[in-house]
C-alpha cells in the first residue's frame, strides 16, 4: 500500500478510464492509506438515506464514490491536459511538484 499519492486535495484531474473516462474536477478527499480519491462529479452513486434529526426527509441522495488514485491524472492548466509530474527541490529546500511539460509548479 502507498502512503504518498500523486494528488493532493485541491488539485484537478482528469479521469484516465471507467465510465467517467475524460472528466475534469477537483480532488475533494483522499484516503492515502486505501490508494483512493474522491473527486467531485465524478463515480456518482445513489444512496438510500433513512430520516434522521439531522436530514428530516431522508430519501435518495445522490453523491461521489471513491476511485483509485491511480486512474486519475493531474491536470495542468497551463498546458491545458494531463501530465505526469516531477518532484524538484527548490534553493531555499522546499520540495515542489512541477508539470513535465511546461515546469509549471503545483
């Protein structure tokens, strides 16, 4: 199991396969320990809801469902498509993730 993934939350990505294939959106969670990310508008499911105190009606609600890690891809939007990512060291030592394309910073 990994403990560092790829993407942070925050970040934008694109889905590589599945039935979301070439979605964009932003990371929302991440479970690095179980090699997961939650992605918003993507992989959504319906839930049955029962009524509680705090959703009075209860019913169908509809949301996002984890997806590995490893089928998303960080989006730069720089170069408007998905790229790998390098990790560099910058002068004053702090460790930055930069886009193999354009060396765009994230």
């Amino acid at each position: 199991m990994a403990n560092n993934l790829h993407v942070k939350r925050g970040d934008t990505v694109v889905v590589l396969t599945g039935k979301d294939k070439d979605k964009k959106g932003e990371v929302l969670k991440v479970f690095p320990k179980k090699n997961r990310v939650i992605v918003k508008n993507v992989n959504m499911v319906t839930k049955h809801v029962k009524p509680s105190m705090a959703n009075k009606e209860g019913g169908i609600v509809h949301q996002e469902a984890p997806i590995n890690a490893s089928n998303v891809m960080l989006y730069c939007t720089k170069c408007n498509k998905p790229t790998r990512i390098a990790h560099k060291i910058l002068a004053d030592g702090s460790k930055v993730r930069v886009c193999k394309h354009c060396n765009e910073t994230f």
